[in-house]
C-alpha cells in the first residue's frame, strides 16, 4: 500500500512504469530472494512467464529488456538508459545472464522468456511468474509477481494483504472527506498534511528529496525538447518537441495562446523521452508522466519563475490526492483504462496547480475532482502496444485538462455537488466495467482501426 510521495513519484526510465518499471523490480526482487535462501549458486536456468496484458503488449512496452535487466539486478533509478540496449544485445548473442550481476547462466530470450498471449491470471491483468532450476532441471523458487501500476509490484500474498495494512500516521486519511475535515481541524493545507505524514514515514531531507524529483522530471523535459529524431519501434513516429520548440522561440510573444503552446511542449518532450526509453518519473504511472510535469513547468515559467516553496507544495499537494486513487481504485491502465493513468495525473496536477495560486482545501479537492470526472472512461488502445499513440499527445491533453479544471475550482468557494470521493469511486467501477480489450491489450480501438507501419 502506497503512503509516501515517493511512492508515487518514483524516478525510473521508460516507457512504461506497470510494463518495465515493474518487471524490473519483480526481476530484482526474485533474484535478492534466491540469494537469501542460498539458492543462487545451485541456479543455472531461469524462465519468465508473462501473461495478460503484459504479455500482449509487453514487446512494444520493453518488458522482456525490463525482465532482463531485473535479473541482472539492474535498478530502474539507477540503470544507465544509454547501457540498456548494449546489455540486452549481449544477452542474445551470447544465450547467457549474468544472474543478480554475480552468476553467469544461460539464458535463451526465445526459450526463456515466454509471453502468453490468451491468459490471464485472476488476480490482477498484469502478471508475470518466474522460475529458477538447478543443473538438473529440478525447480529451486517461483514466484509469481503482479505489476499493478505506477511501478508498484506485488506477489499473491501481498495483494490479499494489502488492504489490511497498518501503519500509524499522525493524520491518517483514507478518503477525501478524511483529508478535509482534517485540514479544517488542524488548519492545516493538503501539502501540509502530506509532509506531516512524511516526516513520520521517516524520509530522509524531504524537501530536498522532492526537489530532486523535480531536477529529474525537469531534466527529462530538457532532454525531450533538445533531441530531435525518430522514436523507437515499428511506428517510427518522428519526435515533435524539438521542433516545437523552435518554432515557439521564432514566434516569441505573437500568438496569444503562446503559454498553451508551451504546456504542450513540456508534456510532449517528457512522454518522447519517456517513449525512447529514457529517464522519467512516475507521475503516476510512465505513461502519464507529462502531465505534472507540464503542468508544473508551465506554473514555474508563467507565473513563479522558480520557487522551491511552491513545487514542494505543488508535488505534495498531488500525492495526497493520488494516494486516494491508488488506495481506493486503480492507476493500472491494464486493469481500469486510460482514466487510472491520464485520468489520474490530471486530477492530481489540477489539485497541485490549485494549491500554488493560492485555493483552500475545498478548492483543490473540486479541482481534482474536476479533472477526473471528465476523464471518465478514458481509454487505453497503443497501437501495437507502443507507448507513443495516443499515449503522448495524451498526455498534453491531461495537461490542458488540469490547468482548466484548476481555473474553474478557483472562481468558486470550492462547494460543489460531486465530491472527489464519488468520482473516484465512479472511475474504479467504470474501469472494472471496461471490456478488457480497451485496457492495455491492444485488442481494441485505435490499435486494431489504425494500421501500424
């Protein structure tokens, strides 16, 4: 179960946090296990089954690099993007592994890693199950693990376990009624909850560890608009943001949607790198990373220039409101659609935006409820499992969403019909009434009616 900001805002690499994010850790987390009970030594086999959607779309999202890679005991924070190709190139030359970084087996990625296109297993559309065997073919551990969004990753026990969990909090909360009648108690603002809580979960320099967060998704930014080029993948979609940019530098102040051009371009440079596999941060989820980036990026250029106070509340402010999404629905698009990612980091983004201009609780709550309920039923449908498109311009449209859904909170006392609670949970019974085939197989919608080149 989620508690921290840095559960939701985890820095990794692309292009998706619940397909490569979370395999790698899996992948990690199997190999620690074999040495802890000694096995790893004994291991000289090992074979990966992925099933459902990350089975189905699991080659245009890098799950197979990502389940490599994990083996190898690679970190999603800390592997080099740039060392990701060279090592999986190696690996299939080679038919070997160098097993948790110490132990050379043979590894056949044709044999080994087995993507199993028609099952599913129950307990959540993101499984996976690994195995290791002695020279002799006899089995020494399986696991089977459940990637469930946002880099999040769980075995069979966890999951029945996770509902249950305790932990104690100066202001625990698990709902968004919870959150305002504590803010109105304490008088007390949403960010300064959530940092309350924080200091109690023990983060080492917070803020300073928020901050980074920001270095690393303005980075990403910053990456995405200097490189220019074709993305990765049998689309061979040309990247925009490059040329965007140019194009916004030439025109300066002329065009009066200019600051809209701007948000564009920050979402779109950060789902671009995060398409090309490079460094992210889950905001929530990979595939809707641009969307508190942008927004934020935007605030910071238009209205504040740079002010550490402010992303610190702005990033705060968003987790609060994302952590009743995790804990109370869904950011798996492979289980409820595009809305638990796109959906949700726009809701998230337009309680930040909110919360920096100024807007009391009740505001922010209305606005992240505004930039959830007209995401409702929001889609997922790669074509050919690429997180490219829609994924990317997606992700400026959330953008777009949060900024207007924060503007429409503001101009009122924040006392509205819907409540935030209600949305959410409307989102979660829309996304378990979605056909599976518009929820990351690439079974439905675009990625069957448009043709991939």
């Amino acid at each position: 179960m989620a508690h921290s900001i840095f559960d939701l805002f985890k820095i990794g690499v692309g292009p998706s946090s619940s397909h490569t994010v979370g395999p790698m850790v899996a992948g990690n987390r199997f190999v620690a296990t074999l040495k802890q009970q000694d096995l790893l030594t004994h291991t000289s086999r090992v074979r990966i089954d992925l099933y459902g959607s990350l089975a189905l779309t699991g080659r245009g999202h890098g799950t197979d690099t990502a389940c490599i890679l994990g083996l190898m005991a690679e970190t999603p924070s800390e592997v080099d993007p740039d060392n990701i190709q060279p090592y999986i190139e190696r690996v299939k030359e080679s038919n070997e592994l160098i097993l948790a970084g110490e132990r050379c087996i043979n590894f056949d990625i044709s044999d080994d890693l087995r993507f199993n296109f028609t099952k599913f297993l129950e307990q959540h559309a993101n499984g996976m199950q690994i195995c290791a065997y002695d020279k002799n073919n006899n089995a020494l551990l399986s696991r089977r693990y459940f990637s469930i969004g946002g880099g999040f990753v769980m075995e069979e026990s966890e999951l029945a376990q996770q509902q249950s969990e305790q932990i104690c909090l100066p202001y625990a909360y698990d709902s968004a009624r919870e959150l305002l009648t504590l803010c109105q108690q304490e008088n007390k603002s949403i960010a300064e909850i959530m940092l309350a809580n924080e200091t109690q979960l023990g983060a080492p320099d917070i803020n300073n560890s928020i901050l980074n967060i920001w270095r690393v998704m303005d980075a990403c930014i910053k990456r995405g608009i200097k490189t220019p080029g074709v993305l990765p993948g049998s689309l061979k979609l040309k990247r925009r943001a490059h040329q965007m940019h140019q194009k916004l530098i030439d025109q300066s102040n002329k065009d009066k949607f200019d600051t809209l051009d701007w948000l564009n371009l920050f979402a779109m440079a950060t789902n671009e790198e995060n398409a090309a596999g490079g460094r992210v941060v889950t905001a929530p989820t990979n595939g809707a990373a641009g969307v508190i980036p942008a927004v934020l990026a935007w605030y910071l250029k238009f209205h504040s220039k740079s002010d550490e106070e402010a992303i610190i509340e702005f990033l705060a402010t968003a987790a609060a409101i994302g952590l009743l999404y995790h804990r109370n629905a869904s950011i798996s698009a492979a289980e409820v659609g595009c809305q638990g990612e796109i959906g949700v980091a726009c809701s998230m983004a337009a309680a930040g935006l909110a919360a920096v201009m100024g807007g009391t609780p009740l505001q922010v709550e209305n606005a992240a409820e505004i930039g959830m309920e007209h995401n409702l039923g929001l889609t997922c449908d790669p074509i050919d499992g690429l997180v490219q498109v829609p994924c990317i311009e997606r992700n400026t449209m959330g953008a777009v969403k949060a900024i207007n859904a924060s503007k429409l909170a503001l101009q009122d006392d924040g006392i509205h019909h819907v409540h935030l609670d209600d949305v959410i949970a409307t989102m979660h019974q829309t996304g378990l009434d979605m056909m599976s085939k518009y929820k990351e197989t690439s079974l439905g919608g675009l990625a069957i009616n448009v043709v991939a080149c």
